[in-house]
C-alpha cells in the first residue's frame, strides 16, 4: 500500500502568499525611499572621460606617436609525429 501525500493546507499557502507579498512591498519601498531620498543619483558630471568617440582622435600636431604594443611570435609547430622540446623562458 503506496502512502499518501499529505494534504495541502490551504490556509497556511494563504499566509505564505500574503507574508511574501507584503515582504516584497515594504523590500520595495525601502529601495526607493533609499534610491531617491538617502542617496539620490548624482547630478555633477561623472568624473571619468568621455569614450573615445567623443574625443578628437587625431594627434595633435607637436605630440609623438604612440609607441607600438609588444608583439608575440611562437616557434613552428614540428612535423606530425614527430616530437620537440618545450619552449624554455627567458629568465631575468
């Protein structure tokens, strides 16, 4: 014989639901009393440039150009089937 199981009360889902809602309200109105009267958005420009579209992308005339980024080359892989030693580092 299977046991049964057991029974909703649905008294207790009504409680639940109503304890969660309410939870959720009071969550809520704190988050915007905190959001606009505690610590409202800042007015004042942010204090971070502008993205580089905005900006003029073009060297001034009396700047120098920018050095180039470091350039990464890696030895030939060897034939297949055949085996090769591992690279070594450059120890400083």
């Amino acid at each position: 014989m299977a046991a049964k199981p057991p029974a909703l009360n649905k008294a207790l889902l009504r409680f639940l639901l109503k304890v969660n809602l309410i939870g959720m309200s009071l969550v809520l109105a704190a988050s915007i009393v905190v959001h606009t009267v505690i610590h409202p958005p800042r007015a004042d420009p942010p204090p971070y440039s502008p993205p580089p579209t905005a900006q003029d992308l073009w060297p001034v005339g009396g700047s120098p150009a920018p050095l180039p980024g470091p350039t990464f080359t890696f030895p030939p892989l060897p034939p297949p089937g055949q085996l090769s030693t591992l690279p070594l580092l450059p120890v400083r």
